[in-house]
C-alpha cells in the first residue's frame, strides 16, 4: 500500500504554547496577519491570548470576527473582502472548527477567485490558499491539520466538503490550556466528534498503517479522559489528553478519510444548525450498528484500544461491546436524540429524502465499510431520530 501523507509544516503542541505565535508565524512566512475568529472569543478575552503576543512582537494584525457555527459562504466573502481590503498576507485561525474552516476557505477564495461552490469535492484547488496558522481552542474537530473545510451554501443549505493540501494549514499550535474553560456540552460534543474521526479513519476504505497508529492512539485517549475532561473542566491531564486526541484523530481521518456517520451529520447540521460534533455523536452508535458486519475485525480493534473489550475478547464479543460503549458514553455525556433536541418531527421525516441524497453526494459513505443506498440512509435517519 502507497499512502500520501498530509499535515501542517510546522505544529506546536502543549501547555501555554500560543505565546510563542510571533515566531510561528515567522516561520509560516506571514508578517502581516488577520486574526479570524467568533464574536464569543473576542468578547470573552480569550482573543488577547494571540494578540497580546502579537503587539509585543509589533507584527501588525486585523481582527475578522464575524465567524459563525456552520459556516457559510456569505462569511466567507466577507472575511476575504477584510483580508484584501487590510492587505494581509495570512490569517490566524482562533477558534474551533469554524474559525479555523472560515480562514481554510478564505484562503481559497483569495487565492483563486470565484465562488465557493466552484471548489466542491471533487473540483480541485488550483492555486494553494494563502497560510493559515491554526490555533484550537476546542479538543475536537481537528481542523488544524486537516485537508478538509465545509462550508454551507447560503443559496442551496448545502454543506460543501472542499479538501485538498490547498486548505492544509501552514502551522498548528495546539495548547490545551485554550480548553480549560469550555463548557461540559462543548466539550462533550467535540470528545465525540474526536472519537468519530479516530473510529472512521481506522475503519475507512482509505486507512493505511500511518492513520491507523494515531487513530488507535486517539480512541484510547478519548475513552480514558473524556468524561474526565467534561465533569472535572479543571483538570488539566484530562484537556491535555483530549486535546492531543483530537490532533491525533485530525491527522488520522485527514490521511484516511471519514466514512458514514459525517456523510450524514453535514445534512442535519446543514438543515437543522444541529452543532457538527452533537450531529455526529447522535449517529454514531446507530451507523456503527449498521455497519458492523462488514468490517468486525476493524470495530473489534477499536474496541480493544478503547478498553472496552479486552485483548483476548473475539471479534463478535469485542463488537458488541463496542456499541455498548458507544451506547454508554452518549447516555453518560447526556447526548440528546435529533426529537429530544427539539427537531420537529414532520420537517425530519419531509427531509429525509433530501438529506439521504446530500449525504451521499459527500462521498463520505463509499469510504464507510458497508457502503449504504439511499434507502438504507433514509433509514437510518428514520431510526436515529427519536432513538430507537
């Protein structure tokens, strides 16, 4: 097996880490950046965490904080019409994933020109975006190392997937000490959508020995810290692994690719503003259900690392007791169904179709290893939404 490796140039990782930004953007080559973050970071202080570095280094900066969840391609215009009405040649990305995807498809635009939808999987990226240093403030999406951005069509409601190493950021700093302060719904909707990136690059069609290690790695850590991480927001070990989970799961499904589960979370969060990683802990144990018997040596291993089954345990009993846990820890972290959310039942059901039909239009179900039909997805959709 031949795999192409994709990551930043250059990643810094651990404990107050951000302060040393002046000389990462040195070495990404950026003198002059835009700051593209949320308008909660920015009014909560955290935004001084970067900018204070940056002023005592006297590299002059902007600030784009118009960033919102799901982002959109009419954000997207604006973030690139600041970025060349400022002059700036870079962007740091503060934020979780939709900061960091804002400033991914910024980068694009003002690179190539066009519109958004023009660099849709599968169309290419020509021309590279501009550099982007990434710096999470999430344990999660694992935007900062990844060769993928999704952004919403504001004319469609379409979640478009944009990959290639033209979105890849120049640079990461990832520093937990960013985390401590999220809250037990952020933090546990983003550990899962760490667990969905580690369990999909490992049972992918496109996993290869490199994103297998760091998948394995990351399910172990995310099993061992999350609920840590959620009920004791302080503790600092806790952030630190599950940080360092989603950076390792970021590489894995960047180099591997995701499958079924986000096939069908960019719909929900697309029609419903269902934050990503809920939408992908809502799925996850039905679509592993699904996909089980296609791939039992797989899932079994992912519930070996996850401690959920033990070394000597065969592959039937090991996946059984995979959705076990699965099933365990979104009743543990309080995961909602799509009906308990507060999703009206009649729009869910009138939108199945559509959805079933935008998920695979993604791609991300023929890398799952059940690849699904339409029917099969409506299905799955019909069952997810009131958990049964």
């Amino acid at each position: 097996m031949t795999a192409t490796i994709v990551q930043p140039a250059y990643m810094l990782i651990g404990g107050g880490s951000v302060a040393q930004i002046a000389e990462v953007l040195r070495r990404a080559g950026i003198s002059r950046p835009l700051v593209v973050t949320d308008p909660f970071i920015r009014d909560s202080g955290m935004l001084a965490r970067v900018t204070d570095p940056l002023e005592a280094a006297h590299i002059p900066y902007g600030v784009f904080a118009d960033t919102v969840p799901d982002p959109t391609t009419d954000v997207v215009s604006a973030g690139t019409a600041a970025l060349a009405a400022g002059g700036f040649d870079g962007m740091v990305a503060l934020g979780g994933g939709s900061p960091i995807d804002t400033a991914k498809a910024i980068g694009v635009l003002a690179a190539n020109g066009g519109r958004m939808r023009d660099y849709k999987v599968p169309n290419p990226i020509p021309v590279d975006g501009l550099p982007v240093v990434a710096v999470p403030t999430t344990a999660g999406t694992g935007s900062e190392v990844t060769r993928f951005t999704v952004i919403t069509d504001t004319e469609t409601d379409e979640k478009m997937l944009i990959a290639g190493l033209g979105v890849v950021p120049r640079a990461a700093i990832v520093d937990y000490e960013l985390t401590l302060s999220c809250p037990f719904r952020l933090s546990a909707d983003t550990g899962i959508d760490t667990l969905t990136h580690a369990i999909e690059a490992y049972v992918s069609r496109r996993a290869n020995p490199y994103s297998d290690s760091l998948a394995l790695a990351a399910m172990r850590r995310v099993a061992d810290h999350l609920r840590t991480a959620c009920l004791e927001p302080g503790n600092r070990r806790a952030r630190e692994e599950m940080m360092l989970a989603a950076t390792q799961a970021g590489l894995a499904f960047s180099n591997a690719s995701v499958a079924l589960v986000h096939g069908m979370s960019r719909p929900i969060g697309a029609h419903f503003h269902v934050p990503h990683g809920l939408s992908n802990a809502m799925l996850l144990p039905a679509v592993t259900e699904f996909s089980l018997a296609a791939a039992p040596a797989r899932y079994a291993d992912c519930a070996r690392a996850m401690g959920a089954a033990p070394a000597g345990a065969d592959d039937a009993a090991a996946g059984r007791a995979l959705l076990d846990a699965l099933a365990a820890l979104n009743r543990d972290l309080k995961v909602p169904t799509p009906a308990a959310w507060g999703i009206d039942p009649g729009r869910w059901q009138a939108l199945i179709p559509t959805m079933a039909e935008q998920a695979l239009a993604s791609g991300s179900p023929g890398n799952n290893p059940r690849v699904p039909t339409a029917a099969e997805i409506a299905e799955l959709y019909r069952t997810v939404y009131g958990g049964a």
